[in-house]
C-alpha cells in the first residue's frame, strides 16, 4: 500500500493528475481504510472545482480518523471558500484538545469565533416553467444563506415561504408579484428584491405590481429599464431600480481559437420575435455569393404560421440544400463542433439579453448581431449589422475575426462571477441597512465581558453615522509582503484603527466595519492581535499572537477603520473595491516572500504546503505548470502579484522595501490618501530582506526569474548581474526576449505628463527630438507619437523588436557607445531611466555623446533615492557634478515620492570641443 501511495504522490506532485487520482482510486479499491488516499483524492477533485466529490472524500477519510490533520486542514480549506467555516468548528475542536500547541489549528479555531454564524433566509419565488435563469444564483446564494426554492403557483405554498423568509426574490415581474405584492401581508415586514426581463415590461405587468413592497427591482439590461420608465414612470418614486445583466456559466463553454467559414447557426425557437423573415434574404444573398453557404437552426416552430412561410419560400428561391432545420437541440456546444458552425446569427426584433450570443461568443466564434434596441449597448460594435449589405461585409472581413477577444468581451462583462458580486452587493447593502435584522459580526464569546450586546438603547440613533463607506481601509498583500507590520503603521496614526486578521469573510466586511466603528464611539472594546509583549504584532506567525479586546481611544467618530487580511481579501478584491473601501496592497521582492514561507516557523502556512497530498486546497484554482515546490510558490506569488498590478490605478500599492527604507515618506502620503494628520514621531524600521534569514535563496531566485515576470513592474528586476561584471547590452537583450508590459499602465503617471508638459511650455513638439534607451517604444506611445520630428534609438535588438511589434516603428541601432547621429542633430535628447543603468566606466563617455548630439535640451528622468533596494547592477551617481561637469543648466527640476525619482530638463550651455560643438 505504502509503494502505491507514494507513486500516487510523485505524480500529483510531477502535475500527472490523472495518473496520481487512478493510483488513490486503486487503493481505496483494495483497501477501503486508506485515510491518506481520500484525503489525495479530495484534494484531487477539488482542483477540479468537483466540490460535491471533494467533500465526500475528505469526510470518508475523517470517518477513519477524526484526527487525521491533513484531511482536516484541506476540509477546513474548502469549507472557508464557500464561506462554510464554522462546519469545520467541531474537527478542529478535537485537534485542539490533543494538540494544544498548534498555532495553525488555534488560528483557524480564532477566525471562526470571530465570524458571526446567524445565516439570513432567503426564498426564491418564482412560477413554474420560468426557473431556468435562476439554477446558478440559487447555488451561489446557498454558501451564505439559508435558501428556499418556491416554484409553484400554490397561494399557501408561496405565503409560507414568505413567511419563513427574512429576503424574498421574486423572479419575473409578473403575476408572481402581483400576487406576493398585493395579496401576502407578511411582505410587509421583509426585504424584497424582484428581478425584471423584458416581457414583463412589454406586456403591461408593471402596473399591476405594488412596488412600494419591493426594496430594489433589478432589470437585466438598461434598455429594457429605459422601456420600464417610458411606460410606467411611477416605477421611479415607488422603489429603488439598478441594472444587473445577465451571467453565463463559462464552465460549460469551452473556448476554441475558431476561424471564418460558410456556416452560420441560429439558436432560438422559431418566432414573431426572432424576425425568421430576414434569414430568407440573408441566406439569399449569401448564397448567390458562395452556394457552400449554410444557415442551420437549433429550435422548435412556434407560431404555425412560420412553419408553412419557410417551407414556401424556402422552395421557391431553391435553399433547401442550404438553410437546415434541426429542431432543439440540447447540446448546443456539441452542436456546434458537429456543424462546424462559423457564425452565431440573431436577426431577433428585440432581446433583453441574448444568452445564445454570449454562449457562441465564449466557445470563441463570431455573433452577427441585428441592431436590435440595446444592441450596442451590450455587445461589440464590430458584430452588428443594420441591413443585409453590412452582414456581408462583416462575414467576408475575415481579419475582423477575433474569438479571444469575444471570449474575452464575455468573460469580462457577463460571467457568472461578475453578476454574482453585483448581487451580493445589492444583498449586502439591503440587509446592512435593515434594522430588523440581527446579524451580527463578532461571535457572542466576545461579548460576554460587557454580557449584553455592545450597542445600548442609546445607541440606535447614531447607527446612521456608522455607514461609513469612505472611511473604512482595506489592507492586503501576498503573505509576508509586511502587511502586518503595515497594518501597525496604521494604527500608529491618529484617529486611524487597523484590524489584523479579525474579519475573513469579505461579504460581512459591512457589517464588520459598522460594528467596530460603534465599538470606537462608544468606548467598548475591539478585537486585535498582540504579540507575548502585549502590543499589536507585526508577525501573525512568529512567537505567541493572540486576539485580545482592548478599548481604543480615538479623537471623533469620523475614524478611519481598516481591516487587514492577505489571501482572501485578495481572492474578493473587486467585491471589495464594489463596497467603495479604500485600499491599499503591500509586496515585497518575491525572492524574499518565497523564502520566509520557507522558513521552519512557517512551514505550517498555505503558502508552504503546495505540492503532494499535503497541498491545500486554498490553490485549487492556480495553474500551475510545475509540480517542484519552489516552482509553483513563485506561480502563487506571480498569480497574486498580476492580481495587485491589474488595480494599479483603483488602489495604493506600496512595497516592502519602500516602507523599510523610506518610512516617513510612506506614512505622509497614506495620511494624506485617508485624509489623516501625519505622525509626530515615526520609528526607523529594519529590513528583514537579509539572504542569510532564508534557505534555498540561489534556487528561489531561478524561479522567481522563471516564474514571475510581472516583479518587473513593483522594481524587482530578474537577471541579476551576480556571476561578474555586468553587461548593459547582455542583459537588456535577456529582458527584451519576454518583455510584458501593459502600456496602459503609464496612463496615469507623474513623469510623462510631466514631459509633455515641457515639450509644450518650450514648444518642442515640432522640434528634433532624440530618444535614447527607447525599449518597447513605452515613451514614444505616450508622447512621441504628437511630436513631428521623434527618433528612437536602443542597443537591444530584442527591445528594437519588441518596440516594432508595439509601434510598428524600428528604433535605430546604437552599439551602446557612438551614437550614430551627427553633432548638434537634436533639440531634445531624453532619458528614461536610463542613466541607473550606464556602468561608472561608461558615464562619462556616455554623457558626452549626449551633449554632442543635442543642441539645446537634455531630459533626465530617473531613480535618485533609495537605490540599495533596486537591482545589483544599478549605479549612483552626483547627478549635479556631472550637470557642472558638462555645463548644463538645470531649468526644470521636480522630485517625485520624497526624492525616490527626479525629472531634470537641462539646458548646453556653452559649446566645448571634444563633447559640446
């Protein structure tokens, strides 16, 4: 057994799934008391997202042995992402006694007490035969409610699930809500949501609904809201209306890279509303191109007017060898491969949605869309026509056809996930605003030292003044980026308070931010972590950390309250930024991060356990493309890294090393992000990026340069210069060779603006302007490109390539010393970060070839401050000696983040042989 299992377990770990789950299967065959096993095959499956199975595996293991830790960490685990905790309670209860000294089965233990368990009720009413749209909702509202389905037309089966129900869902505005509106008093006392389509709104319903009932009806799409306010405008002081589209499964889809053809597909019973007359003149007009065109249609006839329209027409203009017709069909996907459809076609006169669009587009083909009302609106331009002439044009433009970008559109705007956080927000919001409710956030543990709940009859008045969206803080990071330690800094500011590790479940952040903020204003205590020396820790894992409740003293109730957690907060970061919190998200040089969760006092963490049948399910959902452990500990950080990057412009992103080395710096801009006064008093911190603290640096290092090129972006630069001298040319030809970067990302920046602000106050857009260190052509997208006279010029022929491909210009080749330019040709010669990175034997010839090329300006901008936690090549210089050196004129000078970059416009000043004509 034990040979099998640890077969078993090498291929886990070499990422041969398969191989691994049919070595479990087979011992659990032959030994049905194999608890390891189960335990493997339920973290098998749930990678595979099968949570059904995975739970059944890890409780199979458990019935063998209820202290078997790993099965009970990886069903805690899996519990945690369905927002399921508090089931795990009585296992890790039982570990507790045995194993009193566990820190990671105390903190589990901690986070669940600190987690209110008072789950809502919520019942979805709806009439039989509508149900289909709700399957996915339903499933996704079980994790946090209690949920009831009511799809009947039973008066008492439908009053008494509104009765049961603290939220009722009305799906359809139609004669389910007139009834439940007008008919079931309990309704009074209830929050109420009802869902609107289209035909609801086009056949008159609305009236006949009492919305002061309903706290929100939610449309499906603008267009048919717009409709909605046309045709009954009361809707609008009756009840609070938004918009939340439709969501569609990608599960189901699988996306194909699909190419143009002849064949077109309609998905859809045969309609008034499908408009089955323009297929005739669509086909008719195709085929008198190519006859190899073919329209196939999945869907039954409903109106029998339709049935004997297209058998006519149909005959008479000869298509019956190119217009098919296949009844429904069940398997739409399957279909499609089969036919081997090109086109998704819908010709409908009106749709609120179109989810047979939205399914084509993810499997990656082309919709050819009709410009019904609200077509624009939700779904690309480049897939709709008005009249016949333009679907041609749109089939035959086969360079137009571009699956990943429709994938991509769906992925983005209509996912199941997307829709999700918008009901949860709408659910969040309502409930949290509800008085009649009892959630609470904090367990009754801790509030037995006051024995009562903490807010007094007084209180309720104030409660208004607790919503407080704006001025809560969430704090988050890859762990062992320092978001401790940050969240410390936090709470060393005036009327600021930080919550380290206390709130886990982003969907009771609401409710949690409110309940602390009413703690604070009235003096009760709140929940935190301190270390064995009684003060807030800056390390969640070292030494002894318990959650103590302390009263903190603050100025006002205009406090801002911040809450931090890594890996779950980061997993709901959208949700999050929905709430309207600020956010700020601390990284640390990976190199560094992968080593401490290397280190003997975590190897209890997630974030060691990776690999094999001790893997948590925590990263289930990581691609991994390695199964050696250091590996895949690089693709976690590079997976979550992508996540803080893709916010840069939505959130505040500081790195370790910048807190470390330029604390008060740090401290002064967080102040003014929460509009708080800066701290007298700030303490000099010491790094803990010291190689000789981690195991396995040299190893770590090769993956982090394999694994994690999104470090590029926070600084941390991948081919390092350790094995002798560095080469300029070498290594920006490495870095050229896989070179990403959004360029989007600089839209937003200090320093560009800034040099186009110059080249408009010294009117240079129409002068000779020369780049040096051009790279991908970053500089020359954001600027260049309005300037008449702009050369670029790079000694990496990657880099060159790169820019070619990104501009469709190939920057001049200089051999990193002569610059292959006359004197004097330029007005204007930049630098962008480029000056760091000239090795000290250079600079001087190099600064001379800059003087002699330009005739007036020289643009610098670069890194001046805290250089000791950039790369090893990087070299300082005094900037201001070599200004005098070569007698240029400082006219424009501006120092970005407490002096970490400068930008300098200089000026020649006189002409000097030998480096100044």
């Amino acid at each position: 057994m034990n040979n099998k299992l640890k077969e078993g377990e090498i291929l886990f770990a070499d990422g041969k799934i398969e191989g691994a789950e049919q070595c479990f299967l087979s011992l659990v065959e032959n030994d049905s008391e194999c608890k390891e096993a189960y335990n493997n095959l339920g973290v098998i499956a749930f990678q595979n997202n099968d949570k059904e199975k995975a739970i059944d595996y890890f409780t199979r293991s458990l019935e063998i042995d209820p202290l078997y830790r790993d099965a009970v960490l990886n069903y805690t685990s899996l519990l945690r992402t369905h927002d399921q905790l508090h089931i795990a309670a009585h296992l890790l209860e039982k570990i507790a006694e045995i194993r009193p000294d566990d820190g990671e089965i105390t903190q589990l233990l901690e986070e669940i007490r600190t987690t209110s368990q008072i789950r809502l009720k919520i019942a979805i009413l709806c009439l039989p035969g509508y149900e289909s749209f709700l399957p996915d909702i339903v499933n996704h509202l079980k994790a946090r409610y209690d949920v009831q389905t009511c799809y009947t037309n039973n008066e008492q089966e439908i009053k008494a699930s509104v009765e049961w129900a603290d939220i009722v869902w009305l799906e359809f505005g139609n004669d389910i809500s007139v009834y439940v509106t007008k008919k079931v008093s309990a309704i009074q006392n209830k929050t109420v949501v009802c869902r609107i389509h289209s035909y609801e709104v086009l056949q008159g319903y609305l009236s006949n609904i009492d919305f002061t009932k309903i706290d929100v009806a939610v449309f499906v799409a603008d267009h048919v809201r717009d409709i909605a306010f046309e045709t009954y405008p009361s809707i609008k002081n009756e009840t609070k209306t938004l918009v939340i589209q439709n969501g569609v499964n990608l599960a189901q889809f699988s996306y194909l890279e699909r190419t143009p053809g002849f064949n077109l597909a309609v998905v859809g019973d045969i309609n008034n509303k499908k408009n089955p007359a323009m297929w005739i003149e669509i086909m008719s007009r195709l085929v008198s191109i190519n006859t190899q065109y073919t329209l196939n249609v999945a869907g039954n006839i409903q109106e029998l007017r339709y049935k004997y329209y297209l058998e006519n027409i149909i005959n008479r203009l000869g298509l019956e060898r190119n217009i098919k017709f296949h009844s429904r069909v069940e398997d739409i996907p399957e279909w499609f491969e089969r036919e081997r459809i090109n086109y998704l076609l819908t010709t409908s006169v009106f749709e609120s949605f179109g989810y047979s669009i939205a399914e084509a587009m993810a499997m990656g083909y082309k919709p050819l869309i009709h410009n019904f009302p609200g077509g624009y609106d939700n779904w690309p331009s480049n897939c709709i026509f008005s009249t016949t002439d333009e679907l041609i044009n749109l089939i035959q433009n086969g360079n137009n056809y571009d699956s990943k970008g429709y994938h991509d559109f769906v992925k983005d705007r209509y996912s199941l996930n997307v829709q999700f956080d918008k009901i949860d927000m709408v659910l969040n919001n309502l409930t949290n605003k509800d008085s009649r409710q009892a959630t609470r956030v904090f367990s009754e543990k801790q509030n037995i030292s006051t024995g009562k709940d903490v807010a007094s009859p007084g209180i309720t008045s104030h409660t208004s003044n607790l919503h407080k969206p704006d001025r809560n803080l969430i704090v988050t990071g890859i762990p062992r980026s320092g978001s401790s330690l940050f969240s410390v800094l936090i709470n060393s500011i005036e009327n600021a308070v930080c919550l380290n590790e206390i709130v886990y479940d982003v969907h009771k952040l609401p409710y949690a931010f409110e309940e602390i903020r009413k703690r604070l204003v009235f003096k009760t205590p709140i929940p935190n972590k301190y270390d064995s020396r009684g003060v807030l820790t800056s390390n969640t894992q070292d030494g002894i950390v318990k959650i103590e409740e302390r009263v903190v003293e603050i100025v006002d109730d205009n406090v801002v309250v911040g809450s931090k957690v890594n890996i779950p907060y980061l997993n709901d970061i959208r949700k999050i930024l929905d709430y309207g919190y600020k956010i700020i998200a601390v990284v640390r040089d990976p190199v560094f991060t992968i080593g401490s969760w290397n280190s003997k006092k975590t190897s209890h963490l997630d974030e060691a356990r990776v690999t094999g049948s001790i893997m948590s399910p925590r990263w289930a959902h990581i691609p991994f493309t390695t199964g050696e452990k250091i590996g895949r500990q690089a693709q976690i950080w590079e997976f979550y890294a992508e996540i803080i990057w893709s916010l840069r412009n939505r959130i505040k992103i500081y790195t370790y090393e910048q807190v470390i080395s330029n604390t008060e710096w740090i401290l002064k801009d967080v102040c003014e992000y929460l509009g708080l006064n800066v701290p007298v008093k700030i303490e000099p911190l010491e790094s803990l990026n010291k190689v000789s603290r981690y195991p396995d640096i040299a190893e770590i290092r090769e993956a982090v340069k394999q694994y994690c090129p999104i470090s590029r972006e926070f600084g941390y630069h991948l081919y390092r210069s350790n094995n002798g001298p560095y080469k300029p040319q070498e290594y920006w030809e490495n870095r050229g060779t896989d070179y990403e970067v959004d360029t989007k990302s600089y839209n937003s920046d200090i320093e560009i603006p800034t040099l186009g602000r110059l080249l408009e106050e010294y009117n240079l857009h129409d002068s000779a302007i020369l780049e040096v260190g051009s790279g991908y052509g970053r500089i020359y997208q954001e600027v260049g490109m309005k300037c008449s006279n702009y050369t670029m010029c790079d000694f990496s022929n990657s880099m060159r390539s790169e820019c070619k491909k990104r501009t469709g210009i190939l920057p001049d080749y200089w051999n990193g010393h002569k610059l292959p330019y006359p004197d004097n040709s330029f007005d204007l010669v930049i630098l962008f970060s480029v000056l760091l990175h000239v090795p000290e034997k250079q600079i001087e010839s190099f600064f001379s070839e800059i003087c002699r090329v330009t005739k007036e300006y020289i643009f610098i901008a670069t890194y001046t401050g805290n250089l000791e936690n950039l790369d090893t090549h990087v070299f300082k210089y005094n900037y201001n000696t070599l200004f005098i050196n070569y007698e240029l004129e400082i006219t424009f000078e501006k120092k970005i983040n407490n002096g970490l970059r400068t930008n300098w416009l200089l000026e020649k000043q006189i002409q000097r042989p030998g480096y100044c004509k």
